[in-house]
C-alpha cells in the first residue's frame, strides 16, 4: 500500500513538474512574440522596447495598454501610440520567426535558460537576441578585442596574433564583425581552433558587411556564434553599431583595444566596459606617430586602460575578473526560470559592489589626469547643444538624448565622450550624463 502511495506521488510530482514547465514555455513564448510584435513597428526599435517593459513590467503587459499610457512611456503623441499599437497587435510574430529560421537563426528571450548570464546581469540587456551557432549561459573565459576598421599593417598583425594565442588558451575571442582589428581577430581564434562570438549591428538576413558572410559562416562551423539583437528585416544604420558595443563588452570579461584613435568606436566600447559593467581594458600600444593609436595612447596616459602587449598580460586581467564572472553565475541561479517573463534582474551584490568600489577610483584616476594633461578647449556646437540638452534635463543617458535632439546614437555617443575627457560632463552609477565642472 506504501508502495503505491509513493508511486502515485511521484507521478503527481511528474506531471506537475511537467504542467509548470509547459505554462512556463507558453509565457517566454508569450513574451517573445509580444517583443516581435513591437519590433515589427517602424520606429521602434530594442531601446523603445526596454522603455515599454520598463514601465509596464512585460513586452506583454504593454501590448494590453491604453494609447495614453504608451505615450507617456515613449514620450510620443497618444496618436502616435495608438499607431504603434494598431501596428503591434496586427503584427505576425510567426513571419518574423519564419524569417530568422530561414537565415539559419533562433530567437532567445531574455528569460530563456541559454541566454547568457553576464548579458543578462548587464545594465541594458536586449529583450531578444537572434543568434546562430552554439550560445552558452554560463559566463565564458571571453575576451573582447576592438579596435579600427581601418587598421594598419601593424594592428591586423597584432590583433591576428593576440587572437590565435588566447585562443590557444581556450578563451572565447568576442568582437563586432566589422572590417579591420574585428575581423582580424575573428579569423586568428579560427586559426588556432578556438571558439569565437560575432555581435552583429544589422540582422541576421543583413550581415554587415556582406564580404564577412563567409566568414560568419566559418564561425558558426567551428563552434561559434553569431548574434544580433535586431530582427531579420534590420538593415544596417550607423546608429547602430554604438549600441551593438554594449552586448561585445557585457559578454566579455575584459576589453583589449587595438588601434583606436581620438574618436573611435572602440573607445566608446571600452568606456561602456569601464563605466557601466566594471571590466578592465586593456590597450596595446603603437607607433608612437601612428594617428591610428591615439586612442590608445591617451587611454593608458589617463590611467583607465592598462598596457598590455601579450597574452600573459590579458591572462593577467582575466585572473582579477574572476568575480565578474562567479557573480553572474550566482545571479542567475537565484532568477533562474523563477523570475516574471519580462522582469529586469538587478545585478548580483558581488558585482554592484565592485562597481561602486571601481568606478570612483577609475574616474578619480582619470580625472586627475585630464586636469594636468588635457588643455581647456572651446565646446563644438554639437558639444555645445549636448550640454544644453544635459543643463535642461539635469541628467540625461543616451535614450534620452536620442529621444530630445533626434540625432544617431553614433553622433551622440563621439560628442558626449568628447564632452568627458574634457571634464564638461560625468556619468554616475546608472550611467546618465551630469554637468560638472568648465560646464
């Protein structure tokens, strides 16, 4: 009789397990195609998206909302909210999905098991992402290398040969995809057998730029990934590639630069690694007449990226991250599959706390340094309309920005780091733009 009782327990525990996981599939499910539906709307794009789950908990949620109360979240007409939302609920999220796998894609949600954990842990994670090749949760030993498109000689070496032999090493390579210092890394993990993660700006029907389609193809053979967080439709825009920087930094546990100059993308990237998400950078130097180093140059003169020349010294910073990367874990074995569809995890207190403990030393450092090296110098009229906008605002990211002056991220992202090293504006712990100082 015992004997049954347990039997007939342990079928009930079965099918309830079972029944949960089901209802728990059908909302991440519910959620996505929530996601698409908005995404599918001319003029929102992932940032209008994260307003929306901001404000009403899940892409879902606001699917259900009145035009006033979208309006108020995208700071846009009640017109053209009710645009918006005629437009997302006729949407076809099936389409979409269609789509993705025809270009050899699939979608994860934020909340899925294989979305990555240190993404996820990151200030601004993307709702979705369309992803090829194998992704993992677990944080990786990954490194990421940036630098310019159009890099010297010098630079493609050095990123080719920093690439193969962390590789070598079994560290995941991250990059952008992009012509010059990223592709050169890409194709030195491929050489030496490693594994290797390609975020892409466009979407997966779009690769960009189209002569790197073999090689994505070649990544995704060997292992790795290729991601993007636009849908399949997105065409590639120079606003883009900012916000593409985000995911190759939050992904990675340390930034290398290789070849940047005075306004480089890559810089932008390796400001968000040491701002928003606590990693350390690392550049490389170079000839020191090479405008193409610059960059670099001044970021190890101000003191908030280490010189590295090999990959002993990269191994080095991936040592000291090691916490970055138990933090995330742990985080997300507390939220695992326990958390709302659309709810946005907080970081883990191993993290927040070397954030808070990294961050004012950084800019303390860097500080300093700005105040004894770097001459005043008139404000841009951009830089000028920047500061107005921040003066008006009080305080003010880059979504916000975008959304008052109605410029690309990329215009935004040149002056408002402009705007920092000449001490004008600061970011605090969230990440918003402050004016200080000759402000």
């Amino acid at each position: 009789m015992e004997t049954q009782d347990a039997n007939y327990q342990t079928a009930i525990d079965h099918d309830l397990k079972h029944d949960l996981k089901h209802d728990l599939k059908h909302d991440l499910d519910h959620e996505t195609d929530a996601t698409l539906r908005f995404l599918s709307v001319g003029g929102i794009g992932p940032g209008r998206v994260r307003a929306l789950c901001k404000a009403f908990s899940s892409a879902a949620c606001a699917l259900q909302e009145s035009p006033d109360r979208i309006a108020q979240a995208l700071r846009v007409s009640v017109a053209e909210a009710a645009s918006v939302l005629t437009a997302a609920r006729a949407a076809d999220p099936a389409s979409e999905r269609e789509k993705a796998l025809r270009a050899g894609a699939r979608i994860v949600g934020l909340h899925d098991a294989e979305y990555p954990q240190l993404l996820r842990a990151s200030p601004d994670p993307p709702a979705l992402l369309f992803v090829r090749g194998e992704l993992s949760a677990a944080p990786e030993l990954g490194v990421a290398i940036v630098g310019s498109r159009k890099a010297t000689a010098y630079g493609c070496l050095q990123a080719g040969r920093m690439a193969s032999e962390l590789a070598a090493r079994g560290v995941t390579i991250v990059s952008g995809g992009a012509r010059g210092i990223d592709a050169q890394a890409h194709r030195g993990a491929l050489r030496a057998g490693g594994r290797t993660i390609a975020v892409l700006a466009a979407g997966s029907s779009h690769p960009y730029p189209p002569e790197h389609a073999s090689l994505f193809d070649a990544i995704v053979e060997a292992g790795g990934a290729v991601i993007t967080e636009q849908c399949s439709f997105v065409e590639p825009r120079a606003e883009m590639f900012p916000r593409r920087n985000r995911i190759v930094a939050a992904l990675s546990l340390v930034v290398i630069v290789i070849e940047a100059a005075q306004r480089s993308g890559a810089l932008v990237t390796a400001r968000i690694a040491v701002e928003d998400l606590s990693r350390d950078v690392g550049c490389m130097p170079g000839p020191v007449d090479s405008p193409s180093s610059e960059g670099c140059h001044r970021a190890i003169r101000e003191g908030w990226a280490q010189l590295i020349t090999n990959a002993d010294d990269v191994c080095e910073l991936l040592r000291e991250a090691k916490s970055l990367a138990l933090g995330a874990a742990e985080h997300a074995a507390r939220e695992a599959m326990n958390a709302p569809a659309a709810a946005r995890p907080m970081p883990s207190n191993d993290r927040a706390r070397r954030t808070a403990a990294v961050k004012p030393l950084v800019n303390a450092h860097a500080k300093a340094d700005r105040t004894a090296e770097i001459p005043a110098r008139e404000c841009t009229p951009d830089g000028l309309t920047v500061l107005k906008t921040i003066r008006a605002l009080q305080r003010a990211g880059l979504d916000e920005l975008e959304g008052e002056l109605g410029w690309p991220i990329q215009r935004i992202a040149v002056v408002t780091l402009e705007l920092e090293t000449s001490q004008r504006i600061e970011r605090d712990r969230e990440g918003a733009f402050r004016c200080v100082g000759r402000a």
